[in-house]
C-alpha cells in the first residue's frame, strides 16, 4: 500500500511538471508572437485576454453560409474537451493546464494556427492575433462541470 500511495504521488508530480512545461511553452509562443506582432505594428501594445476571448468567440460567416468560431468546435471554454464540427472527432482541451500536450510543440502549434485560420478566416492568424488567444488559453483551467 506505501508503494501504491509512493508511486501515486510521483506520478501526479509528473502531471504537474508535464501542465508546468507546456504553460512555460505557450508563454514562450506568446513571446515569440508579440515580438513579431511589435515588429509588424511598433504601436502594438500587447495580447490581452479580452482581445483573445473576443477571436476565439468571433464569429465568422464561412462561403457555405454556415458560421464558424473557434468556440465552434473547441467549445465556449477552452478547458473543456470539443468536438470537431465535420468530422465530429473528440478534441483534447486547448488549455495547457488541464491537457499537458497543448502548445508543447512549437511547429505544430504553429501549422495548427495556419491549417484552422485558413479555413476559417480565409488567411493566416496574425502574430497578434495569435498571441492574445494563447493569453486566453492560459486563464482558462478549470474543465466545465458535468451535466
């Protein structure tokens, strides 16, 4: 049973490190991405986490007619699991603190950004844009309550 609990105990210390490095990850992409946003616009002040709520929410008309957001499959919280809208695939939480993967890969992180605003908005994410929805990300960490 000491064992148990041992082992138990070094695995949640795991998880913690693991949540703690991917925060560390995405803070280090929010810098990257400011200071390109800086260097686009020098009036740039720097990513807000209205600025990131207010794109992650936005709502954009897509050519087929239908409305899409990021909320649209990632959900009104990012801490939440999502659903793909097409394919209707389970989507691990964006929120680094409740799913350790998210932002640990920079160049993936980074194709995502490119594949999903291509589709949605039709061009690249700017780097502010980028910046202030990973701000976000961060403040959400708590998954919703089970209904």
């Amino acid at each position: 049973m000491k064992k148990l609990s041992i082992l138990l105990i070094a695995l949640l210390g795991l998880t913690a490190i693991s949540a703690q490095a991917s925060v560390a990850n995405a803070e280090k992409l929010i810098m990257i991405y400011t200071t390109q946003a800086k260097g686009a616009n020098p009036e740039y002040t720097g990513p807000t986490v209205a600025d990131g709520k207010f794109f992650f929410n936005r709502k954009i008309k897509l050519g087929n007619g239908k409305e899409m957001a990021c909320a649209s499959c990632h959900t009104a919280n990012p801490a939440d699991n999502g659903k793909h809208a097409v394919t209707h695939k389970v989507i691990q939480p964006l929120s680094p603190a409740v799913n350790a993967k998210r932002f640990a890969d920079f160049e993936k992180v980074e194709a995502k950004f490119t594949q999903h605003c291509t589709e949605v908005i039709g061009s690249d994410c700017t780097a502010a844009e980028k910046a202030s929805y990973i701000t976000y990300v961060l403040t959400e960490k708590t998954a919703s309550p089970k209904k």
